[in-house]
C-alpha cells in the first residue's frame, strides 16, 4: 500500500468516512451496464444457485435453480441467462462507427458502443469466468444437448472473464475493485470485498458513522452477502429445506409449486439488497467526472468486443482450455504492456494519483525558473532545436541524468534530464549548515548520531525539450514552457510499447516442450479432470 | 552432503571446484543438439560461475565453433565480455547492443572486441554477446552453441524468444537467487509446464527432464563462517563448501574504539564471527523506519571509521576496507534511497541498492536492513527465500543484518498463506523456514542497540 492511500485510510478511521483517492473517475460506465448478482450452492463446484440480472435498476429478473445438484437444471438455468445476457450483448450490433486507420491504412469499422457486465466483486468474476468454461465446449446436438444459447453464453462470458485480467479494461466490472479504485475506507484490503461494507464507508445513510455503517453491512440478515457464496446460517436454515421441498417427487405438484415459489422468495430477499446496492454504486462512481484518458481505453474495449463478435460470426472455436506455451508468452507481454500503460493514464489523468508517484520519486512538480527556448543542438549532422529549462521542485525526485520524462499536460514532448542538483536556498530559509569533515579512519569519533530533522530542499532540474515544437528552428509559440508557469514531469510514459516478437505456435522450441498438437475442439474438452 | 563445515582443506576444495567444471566441460562435450540438447549448472554464491562462462565460450569457440552468450542486464554483458576478452587475448569478441547503449570503457579498451547494434556486423566473431531482451530482436540466423548466464534470473517467456537462436545450450545460474518477477498478478498459467512467469531453468527442467543438473560445490567468495548458514537455509538439499579456510580471512581494524557502544560491539562482533545481529527496539515502523535508517549508514560509517583491513587469500598482506568495498542492501527502493541521504558525503562510493540490484556483485562488508524489520505482517515479497539470500550472500568477511525485534515471533505468527496449485512443484527452500534458520543463527550473535 503507497503511503498517501495508507494516510487516506488513517484519515477514514479518524473521520470515520472513507476518503478519496482520485479526483477523477477511471472506469468507464456504460448507460445501460448489466448488472448480475450471481450465487452458487455452497458444497458444489460452481454450481449457480439464482442470478438476478437486468440492465435496469427497476427490472431486474430473478433466475433460480430449484435443484442446483441437477446438471440438467443448471444447464437450463445456463440457457435462461444466455437468452438475456446475449440478447443484450447483440443489441450492441445495431450500430457500428467508421475509425480512421493510421498512417497509409485504411478506415475500419467498429460498433459504436460495448455492453458493460457489473458483478459485485472479484469473486463474481471468478463465477463468471467458470460458467464460461463449463458452458462454451458443450454442443446443441448430440449426447446431453443443450440450448444452441449455452456455447454461445460460454463463449461470451469466457471473453469477458478473460478481458477481467486486461488492466484498464472496463467489459467486465467488479464493483468493490471499481468502488475501491475510487475511495480509501477505514478497513483493510480484505474487509473492502464487502461490498455492503464498502458502500457503507463511502456513502452511510443519515445519522450513521462510516465505521458504523460498515459495521451494519457485516451483518447477514440487513446485508446478506454479495455472491457468489451465500450466508452459511441462511442455508442451514433456510436454503437447505426449501431445496429439499422442491425436490418431493412429482405426485405432488402442488405442494412443489409451493416450494418453488417460497424458494423464488427467499433467493430473491437475498440478492434484492446486493441488487440495490450494485445501483448505488454506478450512480456513485458516475458523479465523479471521467479522466481524460477513460474514454480511449473503452475505444480499446470497444475494437476487442468488436473483433470477438467477428470471430463469433465467423464461427472461431471455442477459447481452449488453457494457453499453449507461446500463446501464455505473448498474453503476458499484453498484459505487462497494458498494465504499463495504464498505469501511466491514470498518473496523468488524475493530479492525486501523481502525487503517489511523486512520493515515490519517479515525478515531481515545480516551477520553471530558467528557459532557453532557442537552444540548438549543432553537435550532430543537422542543427536541432533542443531548447533548455530548468524546473525547481520542493519533491526529491529519484531521477538520474539522461533519464526521458514527460509532462502530463505536454504529452508530445519529450525531456531528456541533463543534470539534478540541490537549488540555491532561498535566503529567508537559509541555514548555515557545517560541511561535515572527512574524518580520518585514523581518529575514532563516537558513532554517528540521528540525524536532526531534514531541512526542506529545494531540487532543479535541468530538461532539454524534444518534439511537439513546430519543424522550424525557432520553437512555436507555447510550445517552450516559460519561466513562472508550474509543470508536473514524470518517469511514467504513456508512449506505444512494440510488442515483443516471439515464434509462431509451429515454432515453439525445445526448451518449451515443442510445437503443441493442433487444437480440435472435442467433446471431452467439456469434461473436467477431476470429474 | 549437506551443510558442510568450513573445515574443508584448501586443496580438498580446489580439487572439487576442478572436478565440477571438468564434470560440465565432459557434458559439454556431449551435446549433440538433438537427443542431448543442454545442460544446467548450478552455483551458489560466488562458486566461478562467471569463471565457467568465459571458460566454456573459449573452449567452444576454439574448438572453430561460434556461440552466442546471452545475459540478462547490460552490467552483467559488460563485465563478461570484458573477462572473456582478458582471458582469450587476440579472440575476436562481439557486443551486441541496443541502439542507445553507451559503450562502457571496461569493453572498449579491448581492441578484439566489436560493439554493434546487428548482428550481421559480427559475423566473423566466434562470440557474441548481449542481452537476452537485445537477442530476443534478433530475428534469424541460427547459432550451434548458446551460454546462457543468470538463467534463473530469466524468465520463461523471454527464453520462448531466443531459443531458436541456438541448437544446444549451457544455463548457467544460482538457484537461490531472486525469482523473476511480473508486473501482472494472475494465477492463469499456474502448474503449465510453460508458465511464462517461471524462470527459464525452470520451463527448461519441467519440459525436458532428461536434461542433466551439474553442481559447483565450492563458494570463492563466501567465508568459513558463512558457508555453513547459508547452505543450511537456502541451500538444504545440496550444500557446499568453502573455498577458503577459516585462517585465511581476518577482518581487523586499525584503531580501537573509545569506550564501547552497541555500534562498536557490533561491528566487532561481525569481524569477529563473519555475522552480526543489530537489533533494534521492538516495534511496528513505516518501511523507511528511521532508526533502522540511522543505524545501518552508522555501522556502514564506523567500519571506514574504525580503518577495518580485510586479509584474505588475495590480500595476505591485508587491504584497507575501502568506501568501495562495502554495501549496504534494503528490501524496497525507497529504504535504499533513505540510507543513501542519511549516509555522510564522505561516505560517498558505499553502494546502497535493493537486492534485486546487488544479485551478483561482491564486497567485504555487507550490511542487511532485514527484510521484515518493523513490519506487521510477513508477505510472500518479504517471506521470499531468494531475497534474503541475495542480501547475505554478498559479503567476503562480515555480514551486520539491522532489524527490529521480534522477527522470529512475527514469522510464527505469519505462516505462509499463498495458494497451492495443482502441478506446481513445490519449491524450495522454503521463505518461512529460511528465514527462521537464518534467524535462529544470528540470535547468538545479537548486538541489543541501546
């Protein structure tokens, strides 16, 4: 944890609120997200127990499974959900947008929009991730047919569970991680992964302390948990006879429909208070205004939802049951690709982000004190314009000579550090301060004591400029930054990383276990090992 | 063998260490780049791994072949290219670099050796080393030997885009160094035999087991009073040996102290028995804790002070402990940065860095600001086997580790709770327990700070 969100949730146990940690918000939210609260049966494998789904907050729509031991239910429950959450994910279809291509490539075609799935917290989206894999191998014909929906909804939720792991990708949300990204609570990390825990930090209802609010949100009866998994005590109590009235055998079909519905009634007051929250925080995160660099991630969402919906169509096989060598290699460069940039974006996005990484050293803000705008640079073949500044700062980069930064708010130019050295004092602080002597190993002197409290120092940096100047060798006006005005630099950049190269898949080597078989898609593909 | 003592003659010991390398140039030999395809080496701390690098490049390339040696940092190339071409004069050596790369002055006072950024400028040397990310751009040509040094500090994904470079190859490493580490924290490949996140010996080992494991069993640099505590806890199941005997290295210091202090029994202390515990209050602090800070420049300064000569089998005459020869090593960067503010001008040339950045390098005097010192909790970071060992296996004849009391209770109080996988081979040794070994040994040599 970086000290300034350590402070912050020092300062949500003292307040008793939780405290932001971003001035801007750094997910997107789509208009119409759907939201689904899912909840498995204790015991069980991934066995789905009732989801409440919807893409609106007034009519969510319960789905339960009456025997979750049942795989023809569970599968029928599978075939439910996919009518809902593919229909929806196609009516994304309905409108595409042209993008231009870069240079000498032509334009292309992307839908205008991407469906949004919200679950409630990281947990939902490991249930996500394996209805996914237990749904997509299985086949519309044959030995245990299902829904020509199923593979379809498998196929789909494994793309999105699957997105989960890119950072920065908005697709597939867990509240708590998109709440917490947000706000510091006076809780741990852990205790954060309630989200009725959360919710109550962030937004207690009248009358009430964060820290009791959260308290209020531990209990199971107020705020039965989020999913997957499902109160102990409520399934003792309750859970465990309503299963087992629906279970009676078919003679009485009365009495099952009774079951059934009181069943329906019981999961529904579980999930109705998640359902309300998940809506509270959308419409909580979405008070806070985006960063400016939200919106190009979700352009990204955008062109990966719209080249899976091609493989879709185009009838690609199922994503297989794990990576193969150089597949797993290139996914990690993605991903470390991805998380960099990100990383960077929300840095510059967001001044309070920034200043973590000021404390860290890798940036710092100060005022430009010297500017040699019309600096050339005559040492190579042709003259270049390489203008000087010199930025006072009272943060202590940990920067060296020769390093590139960047400024948030000039994000086309590059600054090369010539040198750091400790500014002048300015003489209203000066303090005489004794050059300590080399001692002589020869005089033993007592070992050194603690060091008084440090004088603030003030540190300038020397940066000669590079690009976003204009082509002449006189810089465009604005374009040098001039003395007086306050600039941010930092170490992070948001420039484009080349992916590395690697071998194709015929091409795996040796050292990796050689070239895998080529990948058939099988029916076993749907049985599990353990199974 | 386990732990074996310092006892070890000198001669028994060089006999060994030749027996070893004799053992992998045999092997070497061997490979035949199709059923025999390479072989692993491993080296404890300070064991000549370098030594065999440069021994194995030269032997193949006089043997009319040509090799491609690929390291992991540019430091590291360097220093290789420069003891290759020290000790094959008159053989043409290439240094692949990357386009901004700065010659450093230790390569180009070689006249044999070419600095160029393709290869294809290098075609008429027998060696070529660079980086594994600068081989990784190298898109064709294929080379009939590969050495590859600090293999357990590549990861898998970046062997994935070398190794069709090469038709056989010699992976050199220590086992008990840092694991390589991502930015990226999934568990998606966990148990896959190519889990882009190990190490390349690892994926290497996993896909082919036939391939043979060869020890160095001696430890050049660590002393008689180190071996022992760090082959029990970081190298249980194979040991090894020092190379030196325990009258060989003194440490002694050129005036006495006046009066005593902790910061003086401590530095006398580790001159005396190679360790020494600094241990301070116990109690819960911020990573850069500033006692612990304070402590580590004070013992770091106290050494120079105090005029510590260092005789050891390369200097039987004695050489002074020099602001050079001293280090001091942190866990997180922002404790190394506090350290350096705190030390004195003067003290300018001691190195204080992170372990991550120490691995491979070499001093008289280490000193240790403990992983754990003043935490709440243990984390896997801190808890990691491999961290610990970089920090106290650096050191030719002291080691001080500073910490807040109470390290051995905050480990019984924090078992390691990171999930097991199926098909992951459990690793060892383990963090928790070397930790505890490590421990366990310097509270016989603890100096209470006042």
């Amino acid at each position: 944890m970086s000290t300034l969100t350590s402070l912050a949730r020092a300062q949500a146990v003292a307040t008793g609120t939780a405290q932001p940690v971003c001035t801007r918000r750094h997910v997107h939210l789509s208009d119409r997200p759907l939201v689904l609260v899912p909840l498995v049966l204790a015991g069980e494998a991934n066995a789905p127990l009732a989801a409440l789904v919807g893409d609106d907050s007034r009519t969510g729509r319960l789905l339960v499974v009456s025997q979750p031991r049942n795989r023809d239910r569970r599968f029928a429950f599978a075939a439910e959900l996919a009518h809902i959450v593919v229909s929806y994910i196609e009516g994304y279809y309905a409108s595409a947008q042209a993008v231009p291509g870069g240079r000498g490539q032509d334009d292309r075609i992307r839908f205008a929009d991407a469906p949004q799935l919200v679950v409630p917290n990281p947990a939902c989206i490991a249930f996500v991730r394996m209805l996914g894999r237990s749904t997509r191998f299985r086949r519309p014909s044959g030995e245990y047919a299902v829904d020509p929906a199923v593979p379809v909804l498998g196929r789909w939720l494994s793309y999105f569970a699957e997105r989960a792991e890119h950072p920065g990708s908005c697709l597939l949300l867990a509240a708590t991680d998109a709440v917490a990204l947000h706000w510091a609570s006076g809780q741990s990390p852990v205790e954060d992964l309630n989200l009725a825990a959360l919710m109550g930090w962030i937004d207690p209802p009248a009358g009430m302390t964060g820290a009791q609010a959260a308290a209020a949100g531990e209990d199971p009866v107020t705020w039965p948990p989020a999913g997957p998994a499902t109160d102990p005590t409520f399934d003792n109590e309750v859970l465990a006879q309503l299963i087992a009235a629906c279970d009676l055998p078919d003679d009485d079909a009365r009495a099952r429909q009774r079951a059934e519905t009181a069943l329906q009634a019981a999961l529904a007051a579980q999930v109705a208070p998640t359902w309300r929250l998940m809506w509270r925080a959308v419409g909580l995160l979405r008070g806070i205004p985006p960063g400016g660099r939200v919106a190009a991630r979700w352009d990204a969402d955008k062109d990966s939802f719209t080249s899976y919906a091609g493989y879709l169509r185009d009838d690609g096989p199922p994503q297989p049951r794990r990576d193969a060598a150089v597949a797993a290699a290139l996914r990690l460069n993605w991903l470390e690709r991805a998380q960099a940039s990100y990383t960077a974006q929300r840095a510059m996005d967001d001044p309070l982000v920034m200043a973590e990484h000021r404390l860290a050293g890798e940036a710092f803000a100060g005022t430009v004190t010297a500017a040699e705008p019309g600096r050339l640079d005559s040492s190579g073949k042709r003259r270049k314009l390489r203008p000087l500044i010199t930025v006072t700062t009272e943060d202590s980069p940990r920067i060296d000579p020769g390093v590139m930064l960047v400024s948030p708010s000039r994000p086309g130019q590059q600054a090369r550090v010539i040198s750091v050295s400790a500014a002048p004092v300015q003489p209203e602080s000066a303090q005489a301060v004794p050059p300590p002597a080399a001692p002589s190993p020869a005089t033993a002197v007592p070992a050194t004591a603690v060091p008084a409290v440090p004088v603030r120092s003030r540190v300038a940096v020397v940066l000669e400029l590079a690009g976003g100047m204009g082509r002449a060798l006189v810089p465009e006006p604005g374009s040098v930054p001039e003395p007086g005005e306050r600039l941010c630099y930092t170490t992070l950049t948001d420039s484009y990383q080349p992916a590395g190269s690697f071998p194709d898949r015929a091409g795996t080597p040796w050292t990796h276990g050689g070239p895998p078989p080529e990948y058939v898609p099988a029916d076993e593909d749907a049985s599990e090992a353990w199974s | 063998m386990t732990a074996a003592g310092p006892a070890a003659g000198h001669a028994t010991a060089a006999e060994l260490a030749a027996g070893a390398v004799a053992g992998v140039m045999t092997d070497l030999a061997r490979l035949d780049g199709r059923g025999q395809r390479g072989i692993v080496v491993d080296s404890p701390p300070g064991a000549g791994k370098s030594t065999l690098v440069v021994r194995a490049a030269a032997e193949i390339a006089a043997a009319g072949e040509q090799v491609m040696v690929v390291a992991q940092t540019n430091s590291q190339v360097d220093d290789l290219v420069d003891r290759l071409a020290t000790a094959a004069p008159g053989m043409a050596v290439g240094r692949l670099s990357a386009q901004a790369h700065q010659p450093a002055p230790q390569v180009t006072r070689h006249a044999a050796v070419t600095v160029a950024q393709q290869v294809g400028g290098l075609a008429g040397c027998p060696v070529v080393i660079g980086t594994a990310a600068k081989w990784a751009t190298v898109s064709d040509g294929s080379w009939p030997w590969a050495i590859i040094d600090e293999a357990y500090q590549m990861r898998s994904d970046m062997l994935i885009r070398i190794a069709g470079r090469f038709q056989r190859a010699l992976f050199v490493g220590d086992p008990g160094q840092l694991d390589p580490f991502s930015t990226i924290d999934i568990d998606r490949w966990a148990g896959l035999t190519w889990d882009p996140m190990q190490s390349a010996v690892a994926v290497l080992l996993r896909n082919n087991p036939d391939i043979s494991t060869h020890r160095l069993p001696v430890s050049w640099r660590l002393p008689g009073t180190a071996v022992p505590v760090i082959a029990e806890a970081f190298y249980p199941f194979t040991g090894f040996l020092a190379g030196t005997g325990p009258a060989e290295r003194r440490l002694e210091f050129a005036t006495s102290a006046l009066g005593t202090g902790p910061v003086d029994e401590a530095v006398q202390t580790a001159a005396a028995s190679g360790w020494a515990l600094y241990e301070l209050p116990a109690r819960q602090t911020v990573r850069t804790d500033r006692e612990a800070v304070a402590a580590c420049a004070a013992l770091a300064e106290r050494f120079l002070q105090r005029g510590a000569v260092a005789y050891s089998e390369r200097a039987p005459g004695g050489a002074p402990v020099t602001v050079g020869r001293i280090a001091i090593g942190t866990a997180h960067r922002d404790q190394a940065r506090a350290i350096r503010a705190a030390l004195n001008p003067w003290l300018d040339g001691i190195t204080v860095d992170t372990a991550n950045r120490l691995q491979g390098r070499e001093y008289d005097v280490v000193i240790v600001l403990h992983p754990l010192s003043g935490r709440r909790d243990a984390t896997a970071f801190h808890l990691e086997a491999g961290r610990l060992c970089v920090l106290t296996s650096r050191h030719r004849h002291a080691c001080i580790v500073v910490a807040r009391a109470g390290i051995p209770e905050l480990l019984d109080a924090h078992p390691s709770t990171e999930p097991v996988h199926l098909n992951v081979p459990a690793k060892f040794p383990d963090g928790w327990e070397a930790n505890q070994a490590v421990m366990a040994h310097l509270e016989r040599l603890r100096v209470r700070a006042l």
